[in-house]
C-alpha cells in the first residue's frame, strides 16, 4: 500500500474524529441546558468548545475528556496532512 495513500487515510480517520468529539461536545452543552446548533457548528466551534471547557472546568477543576479529544484530533489530522502532501510520489 502506497504512504500517501495511507496518511490520507488517517488524516481521514483523525477528521471524522474530530467532527464526533464536536457533536458530542454540543450534546453534552445541550445537557447543561447551552442551546447549541447544529447547522451553525462550523462557525461556532470556538464559542462551543470556550463554553464547554469553562463548564467543565467549573464543574470538575479541569477541562472534559472532549475537549482534549477534539484537540488531539485536529493536531493529527493536520499533521498527517502535512506528511501526506510532502511525502515523495510513488
């Protein structure tokens, strides 16, 4: 199997996880009673994961599990990414 093609396979795999991390995320806003929507989640993205942070901080001293979900899968998505777009053509 070809690096490229396996890199973007990743970077794919760190995307859709970076999507789920962002619903959940609005779900569990949802739950503390923060309207969220879905349809504008690309544009609000930073005020969601802001607001999710603060809550959690408040409510366990730190920031949730989500929050560093969402935040390691878009690091490896752009870093796989990046690796896949310079990697020499086969």
């Amino acid at each position: 199997m070809r690096a490229r093609a396996v890199f973007l396979g990743l970077t794919l795999i760190a995307a859709l996880a970076n999507v789920a991390a962002l619903i959940m995320i609005m779900a569990a806003l949802d739950r503390r009673g923060r309207k969220t929507n879905m349809f504008m989640a690309r544009l609000f993205t930073g005020r969601y994961l802001s607001a999710y942070k603060e809550t959690t901080k408040k409510e366990i001293g730190k920031p949730g599990p989500l929050y560093s979900l969402w935040l390691v899968a878009i690091i490896l998505a752009l870093v796989f990414a990046v690796i896949a777009v310079f990697l020499p053509q086969e």
